[in-house]
C-alpha cells in the first residue's frame, strides 16, 4: 500500500469532486476498467470526493460522462504538478538546482573534527597527529580509510585503550578511551617490591630496602621480593602486621630480573577451506525513506552463497528532511574450495601464527630459549603448535605498605 500511494505520489495524482445521481454508478464502471480510486468519501447526496492517478483522470471523465456525471479537480499533488510548474520557472529551477548542488557538494566534506576524550593534553596532541597524517578539515569523506587512522592512533599512543571514528553529516568525531594505568607511588610513600609473575630470580639489585630473595630462588606471582621494613636493632622480625620503634619503613627501589615463560598454541587444519569468487555478480539499487526500505532489483538473488559489498552511498535528503538514502549494492556469488595443506605447510603456518601472537613479547627484554612443537591432533585433522620463549624480564612492581 505505501509503495502505491508512492508511485502516485511521483506520477501526479487529483483530489476530485464527483456530482450527480449516479456516483456509485461511475465508480462501478471504474472499477470494471481497473482504474483505481481511493479515499472515496461521501459529502453530500449527490457529491462524492476520492483521489485518482492523472493517468486514470481521463479514462474517468470519458466514463463521467455515460453516467450523467460531472468532475471537478479540488486539487493537483504530486511530483508531477510541481516538475510541470517548474518547467515554466526555469531559471528558479536551475537556481535550485545549483544550489542544491552545491550543498550536497559542501557536505561531502569534512568541515569540523571533534576529539573526545577526558585528557585535554591527549586530545590536542592527537587533532596534531592527525593533521600531519592528513586528516584535516576540508578532506573528501567519501572514501575515507577509518581503519587506516584507527591503526596509526592505536601504535603511535600506546596510552590510548579504545578509539572510534565516526562521520555524521559534515563532522568527524573522534572517541578515545586513555588506558587507567595504576598510579604511580610517591617517593615518601612505604612500599615493597613484589613479583608481578611467576619466575626464576636471575639477578637482583636492591637501592632501597632489603632483599628477600636470592638469583636461582622460585618466587610466585605477589611473593615479596624487596621488603621496604627494616629492622634496625638487627633482632628477629617481627610478624606480619607488628611494627614496633625498631622497624623503619621505606619506599623500596631496585631491579629484579627473572627468567620467565610465554606460551602459545594454536591449531592449523590439514584441509583449508576457501571462499573464492565465481566471477558472476548481480547489483541492486536500495532505497531508504525513513523505515522503509526499497529493494529495486529484478528478481531475486540468484546465489546460495555470496558476499556482499557496498559500491555507491549517497544522502540524498538528510534526516531533517525525511531521511532519504541510496545505496547501490553489489552481490558477489562464492564457491567454497578445498586445499589440503599437509603436515609440513600446515606446520609452516601453524609457526607463522606463533611467530606473529608472540612477536612482541617483551622486545626489550632478553630471550633466552625459544622451543616448538608440533605434533598430530586425536583425529589426524590438524597440525597443533606450541611455543615457549623463556626470556629475562623485570618483575618487580610496586606495592604500598599497608
């Protein structure tokens, strides 16, 4: 029904009056001929009021008059009346036309970049960044790679957590999320140096403090490694908890290098499965008012297994204005193929894969011994790979003496 009152709203349609004894009559005789009226209401006796198509307004007045009827046009609506009163205007129709142009020229620009986030110094640190990587106001927003600015602001700010960009109208909103890192202890504040994970004391070296542990000792994740309690009579300990006039507290300092492990496993099928193109593909046009969406195409979509990929995006009217949209879609048929690997490729990957989720495990620390393995799952279907880097890494992390 909404698709009907649509096509007649585009094609012209008449609110019309209808006089005489016989009105049901003509609409009876309209009905055999399929023309189609609607909104028909009764005014009076003799007077009826509906709305037709233009097209069908013709064929009706010829049937008006076999009836002893009389039409009378109330009001023109549509499309069409308007294209028709414009053709006589035709400098304010090209006026319009330019004009609107050029407003859809303007939006397709980015005119106004906002940052969002809760540190001043970050945000304007990163509008510079990204004026110098060449996202600025005046840039073309058709097109524009989001996830390209995504990766530069995630590797260059390594203190930003999460961060979005988002286009509406003729505004760029960048979102960031800085990373909550645990704050940092003064230097008056008591505090001792535990394990931030399991490990094997390599070296120790204590500036403040007393150490507990030796190199060679196995120490678990929380073990307190550099005591910032002192005991100054050079007496036994006290228990955890008592502290006396003889026990100095201080924020302790130095470095503990531990071996640690990393591991990963991953698995890599001996058979690869493959979505490739056909090379068949069929566009459509969809056409979005408001809710409603239109999709112009002939016929339905031919392929069991497709992917689809968005060609052209266009705003035609904003949302202001009822929020007119055109897309041109293109559906492009998949078939699944088949490769089988074998044992040697599927290793080769299945160590790429390692290589790649291991590759920047502590970059500034030393790696002492790297071990893979690979071997069979139960069912013969698939290469499992396992990594190990052992590697020499400061532990310790700061705790606050309660």
């Amino acid at each position: 029904m909404l698709l009907i009152k649509l096509w007649n709203y585009l094609t012209g349609y008449v609110i019309i009056k209808i006089v005489g004894e016989y009105g049901e009559r003509l609409l009876n005789h309209a009905a055999s001929k399929n023309l189609y009226l609607w909104d028909v209401k009764r005014e009076s006796r003799n007077e009826l009021t509906a709305k037709i198509n233009v097209r069908d307004f013709f064929k009706l007045a010829r049937l008006a008059k076999k009836t002893r009827c009389r039409i009378y046009v109330l009001q023109r609506v549509g499309l069409f009346f308007i294209i028709s009163k414009l053709k006589k205007r035709k400098a304010f129709l090209l006026g319009a036309l330019l004009f609107i142009m050029a407003i859809y020229l303007m939006s397709s620009f980015i005119w106004n970049i906002e940052i969002k986030c809760s540190d001043d110094d970050l945000s304007t640190s990163v509008m510079k960044s990204l004026r110098q990587w060449g996202l600025k106001e005046g840039i073309f927003k058709y097109g524009l790679d989001k996830e390209y600015y995504l990766d530069k602001l995630l590797t260059e700010y390594n203190n930003v957590a999460w961060a979005e960009l988002e286009i509406k109208g003729s505004k760029l909103t960048v979102e960031l999320v800085k990373k909550q890192l645990p704050p940092e202890l003064e230097e008056n504040t008591p505090c001792d140096i535990i394990a931030s994970k399991d490990g094997i004391i390599e070296e120790i070296i204590h500036f403040r403090g007393e150490a507990l542990v030796k190199p060679g000792q196995t120490v678990s994740r929380g073990d307190v490694l550099i005591t910032g309690k002192i005991i100054l009579d050079g007496g036994q300990p006290k228990k955890q908890g008592e502290e006396g006039s003889n026990t100095l507290l201080v924020h302790a300092r130095g470095i503990v290098k531990a071996r640690v492990w990393y591991q990963k496993v991953v698995k890599v099928p001996l058979v690869k499965t493959k979505r490739t193109p056909t090379g068949n593909s069929k566009k459509s046009v969809i056409v979005q008012f408001q809710d409603h969406i239109f999709n112009l195409q002939w016929g339905d979509i031919p392929y069991t297994l497709y992917d689809k990929k968005l060609l052209k995006k266009l705003d035609i009217l904003p949302k202001l204005a009822g929020g007119l949209k055109y897309n041109v879609v293109e559906y492009i048929e998949m078939e699944v193929t088949k490769e089988f690997l074998g044992i040697e490729e599927a290793s080769r990957e299945a160590e790429a894969e390692l290589l790649l989720q291991l590759g920047d495990v502590s970059k500034d620390d030393k790696v002492t011994q790297k071990k893979i393995e690979f071997m069979l799952d139960s069912d013969e279907k698939a290469v499992i790979g396992s990594m190990i880097i052992e590697v020499v890494e400061d532990i310790g992390q700061k705790r606050e003496i309660v």
